[in-house]
C-alpha cells in the first residue's frame, strides 16, 4: 500500500513540474527584464504565442 502512494505522490510532483514550467521560464524572464530596469508587461502575450505557435507545430507534425 505505501508502495501505491510514492507511485501517486511522484506522479503529482512530476506532473505538477511539467505544467508550471512554462510559467517558471516566465518568471524568470521576468525578473531578469527588472533587474536590468526594463519593464516587460508583454509576458502573458509571448507565453500565449508561444502555446500557439507548439500546438500548430504539434499538429502539422502529427502526420510525420
């Protein structure tokens, strides 16, 4: 039975980093736009393009 949990435990860790990576990539573009005194308030926009432009790239490469 505990063998069951690890499973599901390292199941949700693994899970949880696959999804939030794109916003850990984020967060770190953030701040080094501010440390180096640039405001980019563009973010939420290039992550939105950038879902865009791999759902495209993953059904045109589908077929292949």
């Amino acid at each position: 039975m505990n063998n069951i949990m690890d499973n599901i435990v390292v199941f949700i860790i693994i899970q949880t980093l696959i999804i939030a990576t794109p916003m850990m990539i984020t967060a770190v573009g953030a701040c080094v736009c501010e440390l180096t005194g640039v405001t980019n308030i563009g973010l939420e926009g290039i992550m939105l393009s950038g879902a865009f432009a791999a759902a495209v790239t993953n059904i045109s490469l589908a077929s292949v």
